[in-house]
C-alpha cells in the first residue's frame, strides 16, 4: 500500500484545486536518475492501465504502476515545510540509502 499523511493529502487537494484537475488521481512513480540511482515522479492523473496498483488516502485516488510499486510498497509521503523549502516526502521502507536532498534512493 501507499499512503499520504493528512499534510500530504491536503496539500495534494489544495493544487488539485488551484489547478482546477478535478477528481484526478497522483501518479507515483520511481524513474531511474538522481544522486542514488532512482528518484520519485509525482503527478495527477485520470488514466490507469490494467497493470496499475490503485490506492486511497485521505479520498485521494492514487496509481502506481507495477515497476515503480515493488520499489514503492508501503511507503507513505508526506509534506513538509522548513527553512530550506517545502515539498513532498517520501518515507520509502524499501530504501537503502537515499541522496542529502531526499528526492532520489538507491534500493
């Protein structure tokens, strides 16, 4: 499963919103690239193949296709705020190590 925090959740519907996207669901993916090896691919989406995972947090459909999910599984990301920015987070369990700025991870 993927998860978001409520943060992450209100934050997704407050662009969604300021977007107009409607009832659109979060894309998540891994893509190969970064410091560490992979990195995460956000973004919305209405369109799901037979071959995604679908997920529900906080009323935020969420897709994941089957490559990216055996390095996603039970991660939750979540939103933060602080003196060197905001944005989303990734609390990956399947992570080995991930780069300074936690945007990409090895597995």
């Amino acid at each position: 499963m993927i998860a978001l925090t409520t943060k992450a959740a209100e934050k997704v519907k407050e662009i969604r919103e300021a977007e107009k996207l409607g009832d659109q669901g979060l894309r998540v993916r891994v893509i190969g690239g970064g410091c560490s090896g992979f990195s995460y691919d956000l973004y919305f989406e209405d369109e799901t193949t037979d071959r995604d995972q679908r997920f529900e947090s906080h009323g935020i459909p969420i897709y994941v296709d089957y490559m990216s999910y055996q390095y996603l599984e039970d991660t939750e990301i979540d939103y933060v705020e602080g003196l060197y920015g905001a944005g989303f987070k990734f609390l990956n369990p399947q992570a080995k190590s991930t780069c300074g700025c936690g945007s990409s991870f090895s597995a």
